[in-house]
C-alpha cells in the first residue's frame, strides 16, 4: 500500500471515529437504540474497508 493510500484509509477511519463521537454526544435517543444504530453503522464501515482492501489488493495483484 503507497503512502498516499494509508493517508486516505486512516482519514477515512478517523472522519468515521469523529462522527461517531459527535453523534453519541448529541443523541438524544434511548442507550439501545444508540448501541444498535453505533453496532450497525461500525459494521457498514468494516465492510466498506474490507472492500477497498480487497480491490486495492486486485489492482496492485494486476498492475
């Protein structure tokens, strides 16, 4: 992975902390609620990282 490309994941991992962080802040749901929709949402983000490796993966396997 080039520097440029572990620039662009850990920003994307820290904009995603950072909003997370401000949405639990400003919630004003029920603690379950929230648990469910942070659980939810960290998981759509782990597959969305698990998909950029993989094509960042097929694309230098094909360079």
């Amino acid at each position: 992975m080039t520097n440029s490309s572990k620039k662009v994941v850990v920003g994307v991992l820290g904009a995603a902390a950072l909003g997370t962080a401000v949405y639990l802040l400003l919630s004003s749901e029920k603690g379950s609620d929230m648990r469910r929709k942070f659980a939810d949402s960290a998981n759509d983000l782990a597959c969305r990282i698990g998909e950029m490796f993989t094509n960042a993966k097929e694309k230098v396997q094909s360079a």
